[in-house]
DNA sequence: CCGTTATACTTTGCCACACAAAGTTCTTTT
DNA sequence: AAAAGAACTTTGTGTGGCAAAGTATAACGG
C-alpha cells in the first residue's frame, strides 16, 4: 500500500511542522519555528538536526546585530521530497474520501 | 501550530494504512489486510491491537468453513476521529500548497 | 494417525526515537 | 559583576516499531 511509501523522516510530526512552515515561508530562525511550534528548544534543535543530516535543510548562521541568529530553509533536495510526500499524502487523502461506506 | 493536534494513534503510518483501508472497504479480513500492507502478521496484530484498545477498531472472530476468519471494522469513534485526523490534514496540505514561494 | 499447513495471535529482544530537563558557550544588557 | 538571551548539547527515560520465533487451534494429506 502507498501509504508505507511515506517518507518516515517526514512523516514525524514535529518535523512535518517544520518542513511545511519552510515551504510557506521559504526561510524561519529558531525563535519563530520554537513559538509556532511550541516544542522546547532542545527538542527542536534534535529535530532541526535529523533534518540537515538527512540533507533536507539548510542551516544558516548569522547575526542580528551582534546576536546570534541561525534560520533555516529547505535545501532543493527537501524541497523536491517534501513534494512528493504531500502528493502522496493527497493522493491517500482523495482515496479515503472516495467510496466510503456505511455510518 | 495545528499539525501537533494530528492524532498521533492514527499518525503512525501502518495504522493509518489500516484505517484508511477500512474506512474504504467497511470491513477487511486479517489476511487481506496484511498482503495489502505488506507486514508481517505480528507486527500487523501489535498495531490491530492498540486500535482496539483505543477503541477505534472493531473485532468479529467468526468463521468461513471452519476456518477461523477475523475480520475488522471502524467503531463510531474510530470512524469520527479518523475524520478529524483526515480533516485537520487536508487543511495542513492546503496551507501547505499555498503561498508557495521560491524553487 | 501423524506430520504439515494455515490462521491469528503472543512473546521476546532490540534498536531507534521522542521528549523533557538540565547543562553549556558565547555574548549582550543592566 | 550579574542576569539574561540565543542556540545548542547532553543526559535520562520511557515509549514504540519491527522482525523473528513461539503458541493454540484446527484442518488437510497421505
């Protein structure tokens, strides 16, 4: 079934969260991606990582002034799976729709 | 953010596999769903039981021939959350197809 | 009648993972 | 000099997925 095909880096929700609010807004720093999320920073850092191991983010390090502050973005390669999850994802979510039954 | 309200039973990719499908056919049989999965039996009965015990999936032990024949089915309230969860999802793809920029 | 096969599990063992909480480094602000 | 903020890392703990093997019941084949 498709449903196995979805990439299960992606598929973990925190970083669905994170994945998808790249897409929207091409690039977000720690701080937003912490409040929009509502994770701890640790527990976002952890997740931030899996996805620049895996190639799927890009970690930009700069400063406000003189404060540190790192954004993030989807590299081309995260950019490309991330689309074909939500295709899929669409694809399973129109065949679930069709042809129900009962109740 | 609204993806950590996904349903995190139904978040997990073989259930989700098996609640779509039985959202679908209104009622599968443990065979069917496992050459439809491609899992092996007891990972497939691990997962058919935290359903049940959740409430969300039904169990009828009958018979065909006299073979034993387990068939599965959505309860009320499994059939409501799954709705919830495909629901919240399709507004996450939607965001996500929106407003795209860049790439 | 006895070994094999099928169904539907349960049990065992293992590794990965999510998460919280606390610690760390560097720097800025007061 | 002290406190606070950014962005982590480390530690600890519990949960979870998965494969593989074991189990109970019953049918089938020779």
């Amino acid at each position: 079934m498709e449903i196995l095909d979805l990439d299960p880096i992606i598929h973990e929700r925190v970083r669905l969260g994170i994945m998808t609010l790249l897409l929207q807004a091409g690039e977000l720093d720690f701080q937003t991606l912490k409040r929009e999320l509502g994770v701890t920073d640790g527990n976002l850092a952890q997740h931030l990582r899996v996805l620049e191991e895996h190639g799927l983010i890009r970690v930009h390090k700069a400063f406000a002034g003189r404060r540190p502050r790192t954004t993030y973005a989807l590299t081309p390669e995260g950019h490309r799976r991330l689309q074909v999850y939500l295709d899929r994802l669409a694809r399973i979510l129109k065949s679930a729709r069709r042809k129900r039954g009962s109740i």
